[in-house]
C-alpha cells in the first residue's frame, strides 16, 4: 500500500473541512492547493476530470465544492485504500461524500466514516472494497442516502441490525453484492421499519423465494413512504414474488424485478399495491407473450420493460395480449428487445399515448405494409437488427412527434429518396434522429434538408455511390455517417455539399480521393471527429491547412493519434504532424 497516496486522500478531504462554512467564503490554502496536486500527480486520471485543477482557486476545482466532495466514478486510481485514515473524523462539517464507482478503490471500508455527523449523503459502490460494512456507519443519523456495496460479492454485513435501524433519516439505500445479506430476514425487517424510506435497492444480494418465505406478511410492511423498489439481479424463479411485493407495500410506483429467473404470470399475482404502479423492469426473465395479459389492467403503468425473455410468439399476438385492458391507454414506454419474435409490423395505432416503442434485436421479417399506424404521440422507435424489407410506409410520416426512427441492421431496399419523401409529412418538422445504417440502400444520399430539426444521419454500411449538391445550406446537422459505401467522389467536392453546422463526420471506407481542403476550419468551424480512413486520398497535404479548434484539440489531446483520418495503413501519414515531409 502507497500511504503516500492515502494521505494524498486525507488531504483532499481536509479542503472540505476548510470551506464548509459557505461558497462566500471560500479560501484557497496555498499548502492544500499544493497537497491536491501532489494527489493529482500520483492517481491515474486517464479521463483528464481534473483538468480543471490548475487555477489558483483550488475551492472551485472539479470535485471540491464547499461541504461536498464528489469524485465519483472520474479519477482511476490505482490501487487507492481508504485504511490507515487516522485524522478522518476531523471532517465534521461534511455532508456530502461520494467516490462510487472508482474500480480500483480497495480495502476496508474505514469505521471512522461515523464520526461523519453531518453526513447527509454517502456513496461507496462500484468500488472494490471489502470485508464487513463498519456498524459505526449507524451513528450517522443526519444520513438520507446510502449507496454501499463492490464486486464479487466482497462486501458483507455485520451481524448486529442495531446499526441500521438507528438511520431514522434514511429516504435512499442501495446495496449492491452484498455476500451474506441472505442469511437472516432480520436486516430486510429492519430496513422496512426505517420510516422516511423512499427507495430501496437489493441488487445482486442473494435473494431468492426461500428468502421471501421465512417472512410472514402479516406482521411485515414497508413504510408507506416507499415508492421504488429494486430486486434485480437475484434468484427469483416464482411469481409469488409479486403477491409477496403486494402484501407489504401499498404505494409503489416503480418495481425492478430484472436478470431474476421469473416465469408463469397471472393477474392474480397483482394485489392492490401494483395500482400505482407506473414502471416495471422484468428484463433477464424467462416470460412468454401470453404474460403480458397480467398487465392489461394496471391502469397506472407508464413504462414495461422485457428485454431479452426469449418470447418467441409472433408480434401481432403478444401486443392483442395486453391492448384490450386499460393499460393501452397509460403505456408510455414498451421495451421488447432482444427476444426472438417473429412476424411483421402490425398497426400499432391501438397505443395511444406510447411515445417509445423498442423492438431491437428480434426476428421481424417481411415489408411493413402501407397504411400501417403509429401511435399519435410516439416519438421513438426502435426495430434495428431485425430482418426487415421493402421501405419505410407513407403512414409513418403521419407522425408529428416522431424525433428517434431506428431501422438499421435490416434488409430495406428501397429507393433511399423514397424513403425520404415518405417521412416528408408532419414528421419531416420533428425528426431529430435517423438511424439506416446496415441496409442495402444504393444511388445517392437525396437531398435531407425537409427535415428541418434532423441532427444525426447515419447511413453507414450500404451501397450508396454519390451525394447530392444543394446541402451545405442545411444547418441544423451535426452528426454524418457514410462510413462504408461506395463513394467515389473528390473530397473537397463531397465536403462542399456538406453543413457548417457538422460536429462528427464519417467517410472512412469508401473510394473517394482529392486531399483536404486548406479551409477545413472555415467549412465547419464545430467539428470535432472527422474519420477519412481506408479511402484514395492524395498524400499531399497543405502547408496552410488549420484543422477547427475542437478538433484540433482532440487531435493534439491524444498526441495526433485522434480519429482525424483513423488508422489505417493508407491514411496513416495523415496521423502525424510532419505535413512538411510529405507535403
């Protein structure tokens, strides 16, 4: 263990003792400032989130704010503990402390985090510490939310509940991978006694229906504060599970359920508490489309998500399961993805308020006939790698709030200026994302600019061979992807037609030829990612050629091996900074 580093650490945290006392007056200690960056220089920050500390205010730096300190998931240390935190009790004015989801912060968890008596927030997942939570962490009774738990079921928890039910503060508790926490119902008992208790998460702790049979609901309920509950990631096999959830919490509006082993629903598994259910996670789960007629008639639920249960029924059949209840009219989310159903698209009409439909990842096959519906208030919808034909209907240019339309990795043929004038309805003025990449579209990219609010195109991974003139006037564009076809033309030529507005660009893998042009920076001033790999060009570079500034940063940020031109052996000599030796 590095203790220089470990004291780097306790620095860091005696800032916030010496700001806690309002941003008004907010001191920068010239020795502290100079501990924080000894800290910085002896972590790993392969993301640069503390760019930020180099300016002589060290109080106003990334992560340092007043009474809270928060370096979540940005800083990757290397092998940091938290042991040997001799002076940590000093801290007494923190409220806020989060280092969640730091991978390589290891060891114990220090018990001299309950001298904390101010904490209000405390956030220690995703790290990969170990051994038992320290029942000091009781003594926190100003505590609103605890975020606990590692990998691999490292983390465990002390015998003694007394620690847990002394948080009377509690609205928010999460624990993740907690090795033994099903080994005694006393600690889910306790955690349901806590009375301010908002949302509890029960993530990957074990927890299975023998579990649930040692309660006797009678004499078990959750505050009626509870509105959130999360159970994924257990060993749940039987739908008892939701008459369980019904028996001992009255007002839950969100359920999770996901990566359990759950299978074989009825409606009599749903008691009074899922009438105010609004959102239900069952992804991971073994359900068929016959299941769904348990939801038709919670009339609250606003979002259904059942990714990947291996439903193999046709589409048309799965949606009749559930459209002829009151929940057509409250479904706002639906999420099938990755199953393995079959059929065609039906008209989907019936759902009047969904606004997302995702159908990625099935086995839909055939030509979407015309005619066919969309709700009237969808704004997204998904059916990418599926093995779909034909083009896109008229009908769905109806739409007058789609903004996200995703058929990519299909099999559409259509005319790609078809398709276009078909989606040329009301949707044209809302259609914000167009995903067609992985077809077989062919001819050249039509002119897009009827779609007045479209800000990301990707046609990657087709056949088209041209694109046409009259597009550089088109100013809302920022993202262009046509890596992968067959386009031949001059490079200057092709970025002529393109929008200032552009932020991401993707020729990488077609013919063209030509070289940059010397006013790259002038054409598209907001660029940030350009790709021109595996093309034609010609090796000779202008000597007054000026990359745009963002781009030019990104460029020298990862030392000129960004994704200007790519990788590959043709463009390499576009990597490199000596335009002088190959000009």
């Amino acid at each position: 263990m590095n203790i220089l580093k470990v004291m780097m650490f306790i620095f860091v945290m005696s800032v916030v003792l010496q700001v806690a006392y309002g941003q008004h007056h907010i001191r920068c200690i010239p020795k502290e400032r100079d501990a924080l960056l000894q800290f910085k220089a002896a972590i790993v920050d392969r993301y640069g989130m503390l760019s930020s500390w180099t300016t002589p205010h060290c109080c106003q730096w990334e992560g340092i704010r007043c009474n809270n300190l928060d370096l979540h998931g940005e800083v990757h240390y290397e092998s940091l503990s938290l042991g040997y935190n001799y002076q940590i009790s000093s801290l007494s004015h923190l409220k806020y402390l989060n280092l969640a989801d730091n991978y390589y912060l290891d060891g114990s968890i220090p018990r001299e985090l309950g001298n904390l008596s101010r904490l209000q927030y405390l956030g220690l997942s995703g790290n990969s510490f170990e051994g038992y939570i320290p029942s000091q962490l009781g003594n926190l009774s100003n505590l609103h939310k605890l975020y606990l738990g590692g990998y691999h079921n490292a983390l465990k928890i002390v015998t003694s509940n007394q620690w847990l039910s002394n948080l009377n503060s509690l609205t928010h508790l999460s624990f993740y991978s907690i090795s033994n926490f099903n080994s005694s119902p006393s600690w889910l008992r306790t955690i349901a006694k806590l009375p301010k208790l908002k949302e509890v998460s029960l993530i990957e702790c074990g927890l299975s229906d023998h579990f649930l049979l040692s309660f006797n609901p009678s004499n078990f309920n959750f505050s009626t504060s509870l509105y959130v509950l999360r159970l994924s990631d257990n060993s749940f096999t039987q739908p008892m599970m939701f008459q369980w959830v019904s028996n001992t919490t009255s007002n839950l509006v969100e359920l999770d359920l996901s990566w359990n082993l759950l299978k074989g629903l009825t409606s009599n598994h749903f008691g009074l508490a899922m009438n105010s259910l609004e959102h239900l996670y069952l992804s991971g789960n073994v359900f068929k489309g016959e299941d769904l007629k348990s939801f038709m008639n919670i009339c609250t639920l606003r979002s259904l998500y059942m990714f990947g249960n291996n439903m193999t029924e046709d589409l048309s059949s799965i949606l009749h399961n559930f459209s002829s209840g009151c929940v057509r009219y409250s479904l706002q989310e639906l999420s099938l993805t990755y199953n393995q159903i079959t059929g065609s698209i039906p008209d989907l009409s019936t759902f009047s308020n969904l606004n997302t439909l995702d159908l990625y990842g099935n086995q839909l096959s055939g030509k979407i006939l015309e005619g066919t519906r969309l709700p009237s208030h969808l704004e997204q919808l998904s059916i990418g790698s599926n093995s779909l034909k034909g083009g896109v209907p008229k009908s769905f240019g109806s739409t007058c709030t789609l903004e996200l339309l995703d058929f990519s990795f299909n099999s559409l043929s259509e005319d790609l200026a078809v398709i276009f004038n078909h989606l040329s309805g009301c949707s044209r003025y809302s259609l914000r994302e167009l995903y067609l990449h992985q077809n077989k579209f062919n001819g050249t990219l039509p002119d897009f600019s009827i779609f007045s609010k479209l800000e990301t195109l990707d046609l990657s991974d087709n056949r088209l061979n041209g694109v046409q003139k009259l597009l550089r006037n088109y100013t809302v564009l920022r993202s262009l992807n046509l890596f992968n076809n067959s386009l031949s033309e001059n490079l200057p030529a092709i970025m002529h037609h393109l929008s200032p507005s552009l932020q991401s660009l993707n020729l990488g893998m077609n013919q063209i030829s030509g070289t940059l042009p010397s006013n790259l920076a002038t054409m598209f001033p907001s660029l940030k990612e350009l790709y021109l790999d595996s093309n034609k060009l010609n090796r000779t570079i202008s000597e007054d050629l000026r990359f745009p500034t963002e781009l030019e940063e990104q460029r020298d940020k990862e030392q000129g091996h960004c994704g200007v031109v790519g990788r590959s052996e043709v463009n390499l000599w576009y990597l490199n900074d000596d335009r002088k030796n190959k000009s």
